[in-house]
C-alpha cells in the first residue's frame, strides 16, 4: 500500500494518491492529471476510482477531466447531484482498491454531501481517514458554504457537524491516521494547522472541535464565531465543480498567445478585459503598463485572484516573466479562471522598448517612512488581515484588509499622500495596484512591510495574541 499527498501550496490544498495491487485511487485532484497519471503510469497501475469529499469552493477539482481521460468512476458523497456520470456513495459503501477497503463515511456539516472516507489496510484495520473539509488538523470546516437562506442556517449546519464528528469520526481510534484536505492558509476554516498529516487521537486532545465535554450548542458557537464572508468566487466554483468545465488543455492553448506590444494594446482597449501583471512586486513597483492589477505569481497567487478579481468569466491578458505563461494560466484556471486570451511577448521590457505608455508606483523603505513619522496629516493604511492587525500595529494606523479592498474605496484620503503596508510587501502592492486601476494614484508602499517597521524601530501598539481576541 502506497499512500502521497500531493500538496500545493498556493492553495494549501493536499489531494491523495493511494495504491495497492496496482490499482490506485486519486482523492480530491486538482484540474491538472498530469501529475496523477504520470505516477500511476510509472507504477504500471490503473486509476480505479476518483473520489471526492465534497463540491469543492476554492478550486476547480480534476475529478470530470481526470475520469475522461483514465475511464475511472467517480465517486461523491450522499446526496450529491452532478451533471455527469458519477456513483453516489452510499453511507458506509466500500470500494476495493487492490488489497485495501475505501469505505465512505458520510460526514455532513461544512457541506451536506461531505463524506470523509476511511482507509482500512490488507489486514483490514483501520489505518487513515480522509478528512476533506470535515475535520482539519486543529479546526473543522466552515458551516456557512452551504446554507440556503432560512431553510438551512450556518448554525443548522454547524449542528450537524457536530453530529457528524462525533458519530463517524471520534469513534475512531486514537491511532487512526487524519489526512486533511487543507492546511493554514486556506479560507475553508478559521485556525488551520501549519501541519497537514496527524493523528486522530493528538486531534482528540488539542482540536478545540473535539472536545469530548462539549455541547452542541458550545460547538455552535465557537464553529460560527468570527467567521468571515467567504470569497465571492467560492460558489462559481461549486457551479463548476457540479456541472464540469472546459478541458484544461483547451484552456492553456487559449491563453498561450503570444501579442506583441500593440497586438496587447488593441485587446486591451477593445474588450472588457483586465491587464493581470504577475511578475514579483518590485518588478511593478519600477514599471508597469497603466490600469494593469498585479497578482505576483509567486506569492498566494490563486486565491488572490478569486477573492479580488472574483467573476470567474472575466477576461484576462497577462504580463508575466518570461517563460511563466503556461504555470500562470494553469494555477488561473485551478481556481475557475479559464479566460486569459493572451499574454504580452517580451514581458514589459517589450513594451517599454516599444514606447508605450508606462506607470510606476513610489514605494519607501521602513527607514525612511521612520523619518516622515513626525510630518503633519500623514496617514497610514494596514492592508493586512484582521488578525494580524488586532495583534499589533502602527499607532492610528487605518485598517482596510485587502480581502475586501474593492468595498472601501471610498475610505481613502483624497487630498494627501498616505502611505501603505501589509506584513512583507506583498499584498500592499496588490492594494496600491487596484487603488491606481480606480484612478487613486496618492498612496506610497512602504516596502517590507510590517516587519520591516517594526525593525527600524517604529513603534506600535503592544501585541495581543490572536487567540485572546474571541
């Protein structure tokens, strides 16, 4: 028996490559097959059964491509209902992988078809569960994805998480191996665990969700407490995952056009789409074409562009390093965005050769924002997320997440330079580029963000451990 998890952390996504006997079985992929079909092809073994935990928010799933070009079946949960051939597993049902038993527990409350399934070995004993949203390591799902208005709250569903946890899941013993879905980063829970394989009983001790005392309504309330509105485009993705998609491949030939500098600027003046620069943000910060959204493709690339840009049909031409057009359309189109029609051939050093119209944004180092501190009316904006922010910052700081920067624009000061940071110098050029889109054009970055000020020593208000501010 061979089990991998194949883990991507842009997404802090895990899926799963199980064989036995030369059968394999892949759970929750994402939309690139390569990866799975290369391992199994190397192993001379055949993709049996696709099984997925649930309709997925935060990226589009492999499942549909994955079972048309391997003939595997796939298989969801109770209740589900797909637009495909797929099996609906019955609670309980088993499925034999080579020497090994997959047997679908059907674990309702962050979605109602949620099933975790657990794995029992040649010997069949219980050896690991695959946890999906259900249960993570130190949180549980979030139970507002699936609510349909007054038919079913987040508080309904929070209760039959409850249930589910613990009458399928800490049952289990404390030797039981917890394969979860995601890790810290994902928006799918609150207080994910930087750790992405367990075990069940270190679960039973530590995980706030599954205390053996705790009530139902005790686990009502704290599931549901602080929960953020999730990314708009969490449901378009759900859409996607439930009714299919475009091929993938398909997708990339599309967005793999090369435009030369006025080939992009034609596109871009005659259709509605957006100019998405994915190079690193010092790149932006020294030159880029005007009104462009820069998204570094090296930071949490994906879920930035869902959560920013959100209409998965939106239009996109890029602007990436040479050489990154392919992996910047496939990690687009991980999370529903198949619609880049092209990218600028020679990245912005081709346009600059060409003379077209540039931009550029004034960025600062901590040591010199230190020396304008005591100036009149200066103001500055903390573009973190609201953790980070209630933890410690800038004395009268004013905190706008970039999670919902596009619903606060309005807030920013109109008639003075102010000045902006998140905690490295990432996301603050990701705000600056969409306040400069919006013809606001009076921000300074500071670079290196918050960790960078705290460094030269400028002060800041006394930090407060997240955990405290329940």
């Amino acid at each position: 028996m061979k089990i991998e998890q194949i883990y991507t952390g842009c997404l802090a996504q895990g899926a799963y490559y199980i064989e036995s006997n030369d059968e394999v079985a892949i759970i929750d992929p994402l939309r690139e097959t390569k990866p799975y079909i290369d391992r199994a092809a190397k192993n001379n073994a055949k993709i049996k059964y696709i099984f997925e935990t649930h309709f997925h928010a935060d990226f589009v799933s492999g499942h549909v491509s994955l079972a048309k070009e391997t003939g595997a079946a796939i298989v969801f949960g109770p209740t589900a209902k797909t637009s495909f051939e797929s099996i609906i597993a019955e609670d309980r049902q088993e499925f034999e992988i080579g020497n090994i038993t997959i047997v679908a527990l059907h674990t309702p409350g962050h979605t109602m078809e949620s099933t975790t399934y657990l794995l029992r070995d040649e010997n069949g004993k219980n050896h690991a569960i695959f946890s999906g949203d259900t249960l993570f390591l130190g949180d549980v799902g979030r139970p507002d994805l699936a609510q349909k208005g007054a038919d079913m709250t987040q508080e309904d569903l929070a209760g039959i998480l409850y249930n589910s946890l613990r009458t399928q899941i800490m049952p289990l013993s404390d030797d039981v191996i917890v394969y979860p879905a995601h890790g810290a980063g994902s928006a799918c829970g609150k207080n994910l665990s930087k750790e992405t394989v367990g075990l069940l009983g270190e679960q039973k001790k530590t995980n706030y969700a599954l205390r053996s005392d705790m009530t139902k309504e005790e686990f009502v309330k704290e599931v549901t407490d602080g929960l953020l509105p999730p990314p708009q485009y969490f449901p378009l993705n759900v859409k996607m995952n439930k009714e299919g998609y475009e091929d993938i491949s398909d997708v990339i030939e599309k967005g793999t056009r090369a435009l030369s500098p006025s080939e992009f600027e034609v596109l871009a003046n005659e259709t509605d789409a957006i100019i998405l620069d994915v190079r690193h943000q010092k790149d932006f910060i020294n030159g880029h074409i005007p009104r462009s959204i820069f998204i570094g493709i090296d930071g949490g690339f994906a879920p930035w562009v869902g959560a920013l840009i959100g209409d998965v049909k939106q239009t996109i031409l890029l602007v990436t390093p040479e050489g990154r057009e392919e992996e910047t359309i496939t990690r687009l189109s991980r999370v529903g965005f198949d619609n880049t029609i092209g990218y600028l051939k020679g990245s912005f050093n081709a346009w600059k050769k060409e003379g077209k119209e540039t931009d550029s944004l004034k960025s600062i180092t901590a040591e010199e924002f230190k020396t304008v501190l005591n100036e009149e009316d200066i103001r500055v904006v903390d573009v973190r997320k609201d953790g980070e922010y209630s933890s410690a910052h800038i004395n009268n700081a004013q905190h706008i997440s970039l999670d919902y920067i596009n619903e606060h624009l309005n807030e920013l000061p109109e008639d003075i330079p102010f000045y902006v940071h998140c905690a490295g110098g990432y996301r603050s050029v990701i705000a600056a580029s969409i306040w400069k889109s919006r013809g606001i054009h009076n921000m300074i970055d500071i670079a290196g963000g918050f960790g960078a000020i705290k460094k030269v020593g400028i002060p800041v208000t006394d930090f407060v451990c997240p955990s405290t501010l329940k």
